[in-house]
C-alpha cells in the first residue's frame, strides 16, 4: 500500500522519469552481471583460469570513474536527459561487441569500454530523478531506485538460468544490447531536470574549483564508496563462480539461487531505504551492514539448495539495505552546482579502488584455499561490513536537503 502511496504523489513527469532512470540504472547492471555468470564458460572458452577472467570485472569497474566524470561532465553541461540516452546506447553497443569476441584481449578491451558507459549511468540517472522527484518519501524512492542494480542481477539470473544452455555466453551478451532501445522511452516521456533548467541562468559552474572546494567531502565520499562497493562485489562477483566450482550445481540450479537472493536484495534496499527516513541514513546503513556478518555461516558454509538460497536472501538482504540508502545519502550531501558529477565521479572513484576485489578473490582461492570460496567469501564479508559501518559512523548527513535547486 505504502508502495503504491509514495507513487500515487507523484505527477505523470516524475513518475516517468523515475521509471526511466531506474530502467537505465537496471539494464546497466544486467549487462554487468551477464559477465559475472558466465565467468566459467569463458574461462573454458578461452582456455584460461578463472582469475584471468575476472581481470575484465577488474577493468569494467576501473574504467567506470572515467565514464562518471565525462558523462557527469558532459550532463552538467548540455543536461540529464540527453547524456542519459547517449550512455544508454553506449552501454549497449559495447554489450553486444562483447558477444562477438574472437579473443579474450579484444573482449578485455570491450569490457573496459563497456566499464566506461556503465560508469556514466548511475551519477546522471540518480542527478535526474532526485533533481526532478519530491523530497517527500526520497528515502523510498532511493531505495527503489538503487535496487534496479539488483533487478538487474535478477534479470540477469533469470535469463541464464532458463537460456544459457541453449544460447551460450555468446548469446547472453547478445541479449544485452537490447537496453538501447529504452531511449526510445526517455525520448518520447522524459523531460530535462527542472533543477538544470534553472541553473543555465546561471553562471557556468568550474568543475575542478567546485570539488576542491568541497575536498573534505568528496574524499570522504571516495571511502565510503570504496567501503560500499568492496561489499557489494565481494558477495556477489564470485558467488555463482562458487556455486558452480565448489558445489558444482548446474546453470539452472545457479540462476535459481540467484534469483532468491536478489528477491532479498530487492526487498532490503526498499525496506532499509525507507527507514532511513524515519531513523536516518547513517543508522540505516550501520544497522544493515552489521546484521550481515550473522549471516555469514548460512550463506558461505551450507550444503543445500534451500540453505543456499535463505542464506543468500538474509546476505543479499543486509548488502543491498545498506546500498538502499546511498542514492539520496550521496546526492543529499553534494554540491547542487555539480550535482550531476559530484556523487558519481565519488562512487565511481570509490569502485576504481575496489575493482581487483574479484582479482584478488580469485587469487586467494586458487593459491591459498586450494580451490575453496567459503573462507574468502567470509573473511570479506566481516572486514567490510565493519569497514562500512566505520566509515558510515564517521561522517555526517543531510537528510531531507532541498535538491530542487543548482546552488
């Protein structure tokens, strides 16, 4: 009911455009995560370790700060809406060249390519839909908002589950080109944000004044984003790779699994995004980062399909309430002069010194656990989950800031 109420305010600008940025933010991920299933097929494809493979979720990450920054850049600029379709198709294009890879170093490079348009989307979708939606009910639409990332993972696990034997990892690739067409939608029902419309009276804004200027806050941004996404990728990039690997369950059985604990991501990010209305953003994310160190055992150490999967429901449920938060607690304590570059070009910043998470992983395993994921997965998730609640702990919010004007 709450659900329907918060949608209910909205006018029918807002609601499209929020559908638009959370579609955007969504089919990003999915094509991200389509990578991360079919980490074994190409491993055997190309004839190389695992680790060698997760090298391009390594580059994809690392290159996202540069698409933050010229996205951002560029939709400070010329606006939201534009750059938003312009990434979209980006995304896109390079999702499909993927497909076609003849070698693994020509699909290195389309992964970083692809890392670059990925990193684009969220800094420019979320300046778009906060710029444009109320501030009443920001921390539900925040969450909702931020668990497209997680509808992707969904999207992703669902389709490898029930088409990755017939199509192959080729195939999967292939099927992410097909975001491109939603800039038909964001096109035909999205207008630009009221908020950069008003700021073109303004002067032009000077980038690099604007972040020294605010120095303190972007770094401290920087960590706490490194904080959040070594917590996200360190229980998600490796855990179909040990599902199939450890407990050698078949693409089926994954995508099933995968499904449940996204349905729990889903469900986190919108409960704990909400509540941080009520309790505020840094309780909210401390709280959730905390409760799934509990977890650890059900999800890393059991031996059935059902433990499996409750246990990635509670994981996914803890890590994505946390991120829940992030979209309305980063945009809240930015700039409104930069907006559109401040809080991606942190995130992304943040994921540049998370990237070779996956990489050292992998490294682990294979060197130092013998081939075993389970105590790698868990030492990862307590030093994180503490690192965020820490960080989180430390720095200060503004919840409920006005967010409908440039500075």
């Amino acid at each position: 009911m709450e659900f329907i109420g918060h949608f209910r305010r909205l006018t029918t600008v807002q609601r499209n455009t929020f559908i638009a940025c959370f579609l955007g933010w969504s089919l990003d991920a999915f094509d991200f995560f389509i990578l991360i299933f079919c980490v074994n097929a190409l491993a055997s494809q190309f004839q190389v370790k695992v680790s060698a493979i997760t090298e391009a979720i390594f580059l994809t990450l690392a290159m996202r700060p540069v698409g933050a920054f010229l996205f951002g850049l560029m939709a400070d600029r010329f606006g939201r809406r534009p750059i938003l379709m312009v990434d979209i198709i980006a995304y896109s294009l390079f999702e499909l060249a993927s497909a076609f890879a003849p070698s693994l170093k020509f699909f290195l490079i389309m992964r970083a390519l692809f890392g670059i348009a990925m990193g684009g989307e969220w800094g420019v979708g979320a300046a778009l839909a906060f710029e444009t939606l109320p501030a009443e009910g920001r921390g539900f639409f925040s969450g909702l908002l931020q668990e497209g990332y997680v509808a992707g993972y969904l999207l992703a696990a669902l389709i490898f589950g029930t088409l990755f034997p017939i199509l192959g990892w080729r195939g999967m690739f292939v099927i992410g080109a097909l975001p491109a067409f939603l800039v038909i939608y964001i096109r035909t029902k999205v207008e630009e944000s009221p908020a950069w419309l008003q700021g073109q009276a303004r002067t032009e804004s000077h980038l690099g004044k604007d972040i020294l200027s605010h120095l303190g806050s972007f770094l401290f941004l920087v960590v706490l984003m490194f904080a959040f996404n070594s917590f996200s990728h360190g229980t998600q990039d490796l855990y179909p790779t040990f599902l199939q690997k450890n407990l050698h369950y078949s693409p089926h059985v994954v995508g099933f699994i995968a499904i449940i604990y996204n349905i729990g991501a889903l469900l986190g990010g919108i409960l704990f995004g909400t509540w941080s209305e009520k309790i505020g953003r840094r309780k909210a994310i401390v709280i959730a980062a905390l409760l799934a160190i509990p977890v650890i055992p059900l999800w890393a150490y059991s031996h059935t399909i059902p433990m499996l999967a409750l246990g990635g429901f509670l994981m996914q449920f803890m890590v994505q309430g946390a991120w829940g938060v992030i979209p309305a607690h980063l945009n809240e304590l930015s700039p409104p002069e930069v907006r559109g570059t401040f809080p991606g070009f942190a995130y992304q910043l943040g994921n540049l010194l998370a990237s070779r998470n996956a990489v050292i992983q992998a490294k682990l395993v294979e060197r130092r656990y013998g081939g075993s994921y389970p105590p790698v997965l868990s030492w990862t998730v307590v030093i994180i989950a503490l690192l965020v609640a820490i960080v989180t702990w430390s720095g200060h919010e503004k919840k409920g800031a006005d967010l409908s004007g440039t500075g």
